[in-house]
C-alpha cells in the first residue's frame, strides 16, 4: 500500500474553482465513505480549508487510486471532471508526505506562518478516525503531521512570517494602519459561530472593539460565543447574540463585519449591504465607476489567465522528454502538478509526466504548439493583415496612457468575507463608501507578502521529519515478519523441551528450567544481531525488500505474517488519537 494525495488548492487553482469545488460537512463525510469503498483504497482522510480541497488514501494501485480519486473529488464537489483536472494536483509517496508536513508548518497557506491550518488537520483526523476510514498509516501521518507543525512554530520565527487569515484580513481593511488603532471603538457584526468565526471575534476584541454582536443560524451557539467573549478576562467588550434575521438591522449600525459561515449561498447581497449603508448615512450608496471599471479589466485578465492548460493527451504531454522505459531509477515519490490533466491520463502518460516533472526538465514550448519557422510566420503574417483589413490599421503594441485615480470616498462599512464558498456578493467591491477584504483578495494581497527568513529553517525541519517518518514507516513494515521470526523460534524451542522432556522423563523442574532458560538464550543471541541489522537495512530507502528476503531465508508462513500485521492495526486502532 503507498500514501495518495489528489486536490486543489489556492497555488493551483482560482479562487472561483475553489469556491465552486467546497464540500460541506456531509459531503466530506460522504466522500470519506465512498473512497473507502472503492477498490484502490484502504484508508481516507480528506482535509477541506477555505483555500484547499485534499484527499488522502492509502492505496494498492497508483494510476487507479489517481483517476479513482479525482472521479470522486469531482462527483462530490459537484464541478465537472473535465473542468476540475487542469487544476488538480497529485503527491505520492515520500512526496505527499513533505506536502503534508509543509501544509502543517504553514508553508503552503495563503497567508505563510498561519496557525490554524494545525486545527483544521486534527478535525480532519477526527473526522476520518469517528468513520473508521483513517487505518494505521493515515493516524501516523496526521499525527505526525501535528507534531510537525507544533515543532515549526516552537523552534522557529515562523509565526512572524505570517499571521492568521483573520488578521491578515483586518490588516488588509485597515489598508495599512495599525489595527488596534483602526478598530478601537468600533461596533463589529461577527456573521457565524464557528471556529474561524470565534477566533475572528476574539481578535476583534483584543484588537479593542467597543461592541460585538454575534450572529449564527443556531441561536445557541451564537449565545455562547457571545458569553465567553463578555467573560473574558483579557478583554471588556460588550457582546450580544442576535438571530440571524436580525442581520440586516445590525448591518445598518455596525462599523465592520465578518462573515464565515458553511451557507452555500450568498449572506449578503449587494443589495443588502447597500440598504445597510444607506441606512446608516442617508445617502444611497452607488457603484463606484472608477471600481467597476477596473473590477472589469482584472475580470478579463483573471479568465484569461484562467482558460485550462492542457489535458490528457495534449502536446505537452506527448513531448515529455523522459522515456520511462528507459529510466532505471525514477522517484519513488513523485508529484504532478496542476497543469497535468492527471486523472484524464493513461497510467504510461501519468507516470512518465511524473518522472518528467520530478526531474524538472524544461519543455521546448515551439514543439508543443507543432508550428515554428516560416510557415507559424506566414499564419501571423495573414492574421495581421486581416486585422488591417477589418479595422483600417495595424494593432499597435504600446504602453496605455495613464489613467487619472479618482478618489474613492472613505468607507463607512469594512466587509471581511472568509468563507469559501463567499458569503458576500463580489459585487459589493465595486459599491461606494463599502471596503470588501474576501479570500480572493486576501490571495491577490498575499502573493506580494515577504517571506521571512525562519521559513528555511522550517524547510529543513520539514525534510528532516520527512526522511524520519520514511524510516519508521520502512523499518515498521519489516516488524511483522521479525515477529512471525522470533515467533516460529520460540515454537521450535518448545517442542525441543518437549521432546527432551519425552527422552528425559526424570528430569527436575531447577535442571529443566536452566535448560530451557539456555537454548532460548543461545536463540536469542543467533537471532539479535540479524533482526536488529534488518531493520536498520529496512529503514533505509530502498529497504523494502528485506522483509521478502527474511521471509524467503526462514520460510515464514505469509499468514502468519499477516496475523501479525491485523494484530498489530488492532492495537493501533484502539491507541488511537490526535495528537
């Protein structure tokens, strides 16, 4: 069985596909299920955030286990195989492993250092364990990956590298200014009572907002919020619980609002949030032109920039320079990337991109489109005076003239949107007197963000553990058949005693006793040196044939070795927990 991980994330795809593919609660449980239930896989675990979509299988079959796994990533969430592979990403083996770690250091957030992702790890593990579909090797990784994730943030600045999304969030709203100034004194709406919801409005406290009002479809949990918010002892804001019927009231009075619920429609219309303003002010809050024009412009670009790549069978693919047939060592843990149409592959395609991209060979990109030289000149030749001909003129290629920013009016209501799928219209970007931070903003903002230098320590701790789970994963898989070893000579032992005592019926207890105490010992000292050596040879990569070797030497019974193996995930089973 080998470690998969299929899925998407803010690196690989936009945040419109992202916000599209999002699974509910049920939905994660329900895919949970059915990858189980499929044939390639063993073990399930699926980790969904607000920016990452990823599932995680023990499987027997690697190019079965990817078009399995991609098949179900899109049957749940709902977007189209075909649309949701250009953007879909796959890690193998040791290579899934590093992904996972990475992700638990905050190394692959959008905001960099970012705490949280630890929680949404443990409830991902939670989730798997109370289904039954996390067996031995997914527990090890998820816990690992926790203790991972704690040491980067003990051992290191890497905290400084980046801070929550929400504060990332409200740094974003205070467009620069110090928050704590910014949001002192203020009346915040907090929309949800989850747990990025909580951690939201706890920020907002500290950060010394006057008022918190809490609202959530289940009353209760709104009121509990709202109560340790009142209690707490670091803070002295005022905070009350609301029904979420009374939001658009809220709206109207409050200064800032953050929206993060599991609705899969919008919260706040556009249409809401320019009630709220005009409700406030008196004044009706229009479109921004200035924005709307340029919320235009990026639109275009961003679904330019969005067309997919190419797929299965597409030129790129077909030009990969490595021949697998011919490679004599390719990476055990390989990882394909988003451009790759991985589950529309066939498995010689799939892995002989794999090798190609784990070597990091460049593609010559004249031989992917199939024209260059003379003739690809004279189709650009034709084109351009075709262009001539209809418009009167050459299209000439210079800089545009500069347009003159309008100042935009200072806003009257911060919006800060971080679910996934939004609860705030995007059109509330374009409104006047109204300052929108969601996610798709929050990744603009975060692309330019600096790297801090504890982000290479954090690097070399993650390859560290990386090479370290490998060893206890290789040197575990060879502790059965040692087992099945010292199991078989401890029977061989007592049937020789047995035998002696036959030919030897006079025999006292003291002389049977050391006798018995000796040929175990001389057992013993035979098996050490060997058993030990093997699972030193077995932690070390490419050891996994030391196991067969063990077994073939002794002629272990494979039943016995695999009776070993169940009592052993048994164990496990009932030892579980996060870490």
């Amino acid at each position: 069985m080998s470690l998969l991980v299929v899925g998407l994330s803010h690196r690989s795809a936009p945040v419109s596909v992202l916000e599209r593919a999002s699974l509910s609660t049920g939905a994660q449980l329900k895919l949970l299920q059915d990858t189980v239930a499929a044939e390639p896989a063993a073990e399930a675990a699926v980790l969904a955030t607000c920016n990452r979509i990823e599932l995680y299988a023990d499987v027997d079959k690697f190019h079965a286990g990817v078009a399995e796994l991609s098949t179900l990533l899109a049957q749940h969430s709902g977007v189209g195989l075909e649309e949701l592979t250009p953007y879909l990403y796959v890690h193998y083996e040791d290579r899934a492993v590093h992904h996972l770690f990475s992700v638990a250091c905050g190394l692959d957030s959008m905001v960099v250092g970012e705490g949280q992702i630890l929680g949404q790890i443990k409830d991902s593990l939670a989730r798997a364990q109370d289904l039954h579909t996390a067996g031995r090797l997914l527990n090890d990784l998820f816990q690992q990956a926790l203790r991972v994730g704690k040491r980067a943030h003990s051992e290191t600045g890497i905290d400084r590298a980046g801070q929550s999304l929400v504060t990332f969030g409200l740094e974003q709203l205070s467009a620069g200014a110090e928050v704590q100034q910014w949001a002192r004194g203020k009346r915040a709406l907090v929309i949800g009572a989850g747990s990025m919801s909580s951690l939201a409005a706890a920020t907002l406290a500290r950060a010394g907002v006057a008022e918190i009002v809490v609202a959530n479809r289940t009353f209760e949990r709104a009121e509990r919020l709202a109560k340790i918010l009142s209690e707490g002892d670091d803070t002295d804001v005022l905070a009350r619980a609301v029904p979420m019927d009374s939001v658009p009231g809220e709206l109207t009075r409050a200064d800032v609002a953050v929206s993060c619920t599991g609705a899969t429609g919008l919260v706040l219309t556009a249409d809401a949030v320019v009630a709220s303003v005009e409700g406030r002010t008196g004044a009706p809050a229009v479109e921004d032109t200035a924005v709307a024009d340029t919320a235009v412009r990026e639109t275009a670009v961003r679904e330019a920039g969005e067309t997919p790549l190419p797929g299965a069978g597409s030129a790129a693919d077909e030009n990969c320079p490595l021949d697998l047939s011919s490679v004599s060592s390719v990476p055990s843990g390989f990882s394909v990337m988003g451009e790759a149409a991985v589950a529309g592959m066939d498995a010689a395609t799939l892995e002989q991109h794999g090798a190609w991209a784990a070597g990091g060979t460049a593609v010559d990109r004249t031989r992917e489109t199939g024209r260059s030289g003379p003739e690809a000149d004279s189709e650009l030749i034709g084109a351009l005076a075709a262009t001539a001909t209809r418009v009167g003129r050459i299209p000439e290629r210079r800089r545009p003239e500069p347009v003159v920013e309008v100042p935009r009016p200072e806003p009257v209501l911060f919006l800060l949107d971080l679910a996934m799928p939004r609860d705030v219209d995007a059109a509330v970007h374009r409104l006047a007197g109204v300052r929108l931070v969601d996610i798709e903003s929050l990744a603009d903002a975060s692309a330019d963000a600096p790297m801090a230098a504890d982000v290479d320590m954090v690097r070399r701790i993650v390859a560290d553990e990386v090479a370290a789970f490998g060893a206890a994963q290789r040197a575990a898989h060879i502790t059965p058949t040692v087992v099945a070893l010292r199991s078989m000579a401890a029977d061989v032992v007592a049937g020789e005693i047995a035998r002696l005592e036959g030919r030897l019926p006079g025999l006292d207890d003291k002389h049977r006793a050391e006798i018995t105490q000796t040929v175990k010992r001389v057992v013993d000292k035979l098996l050490h040196a060997p058993t030990v050596r093997v699972k030193q040879l077995a932690a070390e990569p490419g050891g996994a044939g030391y196991a067969d070797a063990l077994r073939t030497l002794f002629d272990l019974d494979q039943e016995t070795v695999a009776s070993v193996s169940r009592a052993e995930n048994s164990t496990t089973e009932k030892n579980r927990g996060p870490a």
